[in-house]
C-alpha cells in the first residue's frame, strides 16, 4: 500500500502515535529518509503584520482583545516596512517569508488590498510569500493567489472534540472552509495546531485524524507547543512534556509524509538535543527570528549554531514547485 494516504482511520493513527518513543522515532525517519532529504530544514520567517485587537476568544492567544496581556496594538504595517523585514529575512537564509494579522476574518478594504500589494512585493524578494489573515471567502482566496500567494497559514488548532473549549466565537467547520477555499484557489495549505491546551492524547490524534483525511494533506503542518500567555485563560497551563511534542512530529510525519513539519512555537524552552531528537522524527521546517508573533523565540544566531552542531542545510525557496499562481496555471493544463 502507498504511503500517502488520506484515509486514515483514528484506530491506525493511535496504534501509531503509541509505539514506543524510540521505535515510532526511527519508524518516521524512515518515512522521512524515502521522501526527504534528512537534515535538510526549511527556515520560515515570522512577521506580524497587524497585531492585536482581535474580536475572536481563542483562549491560547495573547493577541485577542478581551484578554489583558499587556502586548501592543498595532495597525497594518507599510508595504515598504514589510519589504525591508523580508529582504532581511532572505539574507539570513528564509526561504519562506510568513506575514499574520490578528484578524477574525478577511474583509474586502483598503487593509486587504495592502495586503494584496504586501504579497506581490515579498514575491518580488523571491521568497515562498504566506499570510495568516483568519477565515477568507474563495474570491478573498483568489485575490491572494492571484497575487502570487504561495501558502496560507489556517490552524485547525486541536480535534473537533476539543475545539469548542479552546475558541468559541467561530467552529471547527468554519476552519475546515477556509482550507477548502485556499486549496481550490490552487494555494498551498499550511495547516496544524497547539499540544498544551487541556487537551487528551486522544484529541492530539483526532487532530491529525482531520489533517491526514483532507482531500490534499497539507503542504506544511506546524506543530505549536502553547506558549502560556500571562492574562489568557491558558497562561497557566503547564510546559508540555518534550517526548509528547516528538511523539507529535513523528506521527504526523508518518501520517502526512511529503508535508513540511513545522517545530513551530515553543522551540525557545527546548535544548538542543530535544530539537535534534524532533528533526530526526520527522520536523524539517522552523521559524527563525527573535519573535514569533508577538512572542520571544530562540536567538537567530543561537539557530545557526544549532544549524552547525547538527550539520542542517536551509531548504532552498520554490523547491517543491512553483509558486501558487503558476501551479494554478499547471493544475489548468492538466484537467
Ligand atoms: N488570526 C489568524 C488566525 O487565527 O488564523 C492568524 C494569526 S493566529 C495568531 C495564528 C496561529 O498562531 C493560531 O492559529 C495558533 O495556532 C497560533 N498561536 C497563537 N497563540 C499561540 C500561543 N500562545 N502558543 C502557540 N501557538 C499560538
Ligand atoms: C503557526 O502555526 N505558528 C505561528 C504561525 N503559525 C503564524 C504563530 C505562533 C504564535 C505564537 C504566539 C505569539 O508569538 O503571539
Ligand atoms: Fe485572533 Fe488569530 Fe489570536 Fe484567534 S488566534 S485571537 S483569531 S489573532
């Protein structure tokens, strides 16, 4: 049976998920060693674009406004701002420039068309251009794509079970649209979620259990250790556990083998060897720059050296394809 499925059943997964550490680690390096270059990591750079102020509830995040968290407003940033960090970004060896807005939703004005103007300069830089702007309509979609939009970053955050303790003010279904719109705009979906937010092993699975049975896996799926928060409702919870995150990258690279795994937020509380362990389970993608969001992540020249130690190579922009409105053209040609 081919390794890329994307029927999975909950029951396959969990036998999965459960194997020893060490045997589910060298089982998904295998499936990373057929389908991935080992070592090989692609660095993502982070922008917030527009920060806070944000009208949902998602009980993990310092950005929503309901929550004193004490982080700064920010309206929409200039394009030529915006043009600045991603050059910087390319300099430092990013091949994919990611830019986020604390929005609920995408609406059709002045902010989105700067947007629009955002993503066909940071092309321009000749990096792989993502946005992560909340929910967006299949025209919102096609305006992205059409501006040579390469992924969209759309998390479904934990299992559908889960969901509505985490976030209240939109559902799971709503989430899982916005992934059809982005797909069928011919963009690259980037899609995945937290460990840490109160959730059971059995709703880590289910999570993956929804990823590996869309139609298309995601091209890349981050997986986020919660970085607690003082003042949201989660800024208590405790550091997961190093083993569960690898246990989670592996699975997931087992699950989705030519998806990008992303070690996403919560890299700064782990050391050196932990992340070792998680790319030889399977991550081979990381957020490089001293902030995610709004929140601290590792130095970038404490990266590098970690790029050194282990002997990493950046992963090279575009190199699993064109961008998004060329593959649209090519996806044309073959139907
Ligand atoms: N507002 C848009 C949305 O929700 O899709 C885009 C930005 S939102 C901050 C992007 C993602 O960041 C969320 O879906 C969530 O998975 C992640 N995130 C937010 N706060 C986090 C935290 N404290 N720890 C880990 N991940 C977090
Ligand atoms: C994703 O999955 N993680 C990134 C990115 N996609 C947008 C965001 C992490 C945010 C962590 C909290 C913060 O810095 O505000
Ligand atoms: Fe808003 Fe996104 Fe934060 Fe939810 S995760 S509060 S939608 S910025």
């Amino acid at each position: 049976m081919s390794d890329i499925r994307n029927r999975w059943s909950k029951e396959e997964i969990r036998e999965i998920y459960e194997r020893p550490l060490l045997q589910l680690v060298l089982d998904a390096a295998a499936v990373h060693g057929k389908y991935h270059k080992l070592g090989e990591v692609q660095i993502s750079s982070l922008l917030s674009i527009k920060t806070g102020g944000c009208s949902e509830d998602c009980a993990y995040c310092p950005q929503a406004a309901r929550f004193s968290t004490g982080i700064e407003v920010q309206a929409l940033m200039k394009v030529d701002q915006v043009v600045a960090a991603a050059e910087n970004a390319k300099a430092g060896g990013a091949s994919r420039f990611c830019m986020g807005a604390a929005w609920r939703e995408v609406r059709d004005n002045r902010d989105f068309d700067r947007v629009l103007d955002m993503v066909k300069a940071v092309n321009n830089v000749g990096l792989e251009v993502c946005c992560t702007l909340g929910m967006l309509t299949p025209q919102q979609a096609e305006k992205l794509a059409d501006a040579g939009l390469y992924a969209y970053n759309h998390n479904i955050d934990t299992s559908e079970e889960h969901y509505s303790e985490v976030i209240t003010t939109r559902t799971y279904n709503d989430r899982l649209n916005t992934l059809s719109n982005v797909r069928n705009a011919g963009i690259s979906v980037c899609s995945g979620g937290i460990i840490g937010l109160g959730e059971t092993h059995e709703d880590r699975i289910g999570m993956l259990y929804t990823l590996a049975n869309l139609p298309q896996h995601p091209g890349s799926v981050p997986i986020n250790a919660l970085v607690p928060v003082e003042g949201t409702p989660l800024g208590d919870n405790d550091r997961v556990p190093f083993d569960e995150l690898v246990r989670m990258v592996a699975t997931a690279r087992i699950v989705m083998p030519l998806a990008a795994v992303r070690l996403s937020a919560g890299r700064l509380q782990m050391s050196v060897a932990e992340q070792a362990m998680c790319f030889l389970a399977g991550a081979n993608s990381i957020f490089a720059g001293d902030k995610l969001l709004t929140t601290p992540n590792p130095e970038y020249n404490a990266d590098m050296e970690m790029f050194r130690t282990l002997g990493l190579t950046p992963k090279a922009a575009f190199a699993d394809g064109k961008p998004a409105s060329r593959q649209k053209a090519v996806e044309h040609e073959h139907n």
